[in-house]
C-alpha cells in the first residue's frame, strides 16, 4: 500500500471513529488483505480507539502470528481492553510445510510468538484462535495441528 493510499484509508477511519455509526459498533474484526500489523493504518487506528467511548467495544485481531511480538502487543496498548480474540491463521503443523504454504513465514518465530500470547493471554482475558486452510499439501497434519492448538493452549481450531 503506497503513502497516498495510506492516507486516504487513515482519513476514512478518523470519520468513521467520528461517526455516530462507530458509536453502535459493537464487535471490530480487524483483517486485512495481507497482514493487518504490518502496515501503520491499523497502528493509527488502534491508538485513536477510546476506551472512554467504546468502553462495550470487542475487537477480534485475525493475523498470520508473525508480529505479535511483544514490542508490537506494548504498541496495541490502547486497545488491550477491548481485544478479546486474537485468530491467528497458519495452515500447517510441521515446518516444512508451514515454508511451502506461507512463503517469506517463519515458523520459529511463529512458535515463540505464540508461546509469548499464551504467556500472556490469562492476565489480558483474550481468547486464541487457530486457522488451518485444509489443502491438498497439508490434510495430514489435521491431527498434529490440534496437538500444538493445545500446546499453546488455543481455545478453538478452526478447519
């Protein structure tokens, strides 16, 4: 996504948070076309969110895991109260396959991201979500991705 672009789509959320129309929302589910942390729309728009305003509102983060560090969850600050999910889509239970299906994905450092959400899921009341797109590559890891949904204490697997 290029500056102007950028621009445009921050300008369009200082309107909506303006609105009337983000006073009734109730639920938020923040996607993107790619990754939603890896773009500074998202980053402008969680900090703008105000608790005093939106004290009901819940937010589901859905998310590829890659950039939840924990430097990245101090910069979501603003909205820890209102992230009750955090979905994190990842298609594969081995490594190799995670390479094949994710390229440019890192499945270490997914596993210590995730590691680092389950250390801090509890104490923050949110909710973790796996995803597994079933293809052809990778519907026999079915039974090894619900081992390690449980060894990081996800709350659903999602298929």
């Amino acid at each position: 996504m290029g500056r102007e672009e950028s621009e445009q789509l921050i300008k369009f959320q200082d309107a909506l948070l303006d609105s009337d129309l983000f006073n009734q929302v109730r639920r938020l589910v923040v996607t993107g076309s790619g990754e939603p942390l890896a773009g500074r729309v998202y980053f402008d728009l969680f900090g703008k969110i105000d608790r005093r305003k939106h004290p009901d509102l819940k937010i589901t983060l859905r998310t590829n895991g890659l950039l939840l560090t924990p430097d990245n969850w101090e910069k979501l600050k603003p909205i820890h109260y209102a992230v009750d999910k955090i979905s994190i889509s990842i298609d594969a239970a081995a490594e190799e396959t995670y390479r094949a299906l994710r390229r440019g994905g890192d499945f270490e450092t997914l596993l210590h991201n995730l590691a680092f959400l389950e250390g801090i899921k509890k104490k923050n009341g949110f909710k973790i979500g796996m995803n597994f797109v079933v293809q052809e590559q990778n519907f026999k890891e079915m039974p090894e991705f619900v081992k390690l949904a449980k060894r990081y204490r996800s709350d659903e697997v999602a298929f």
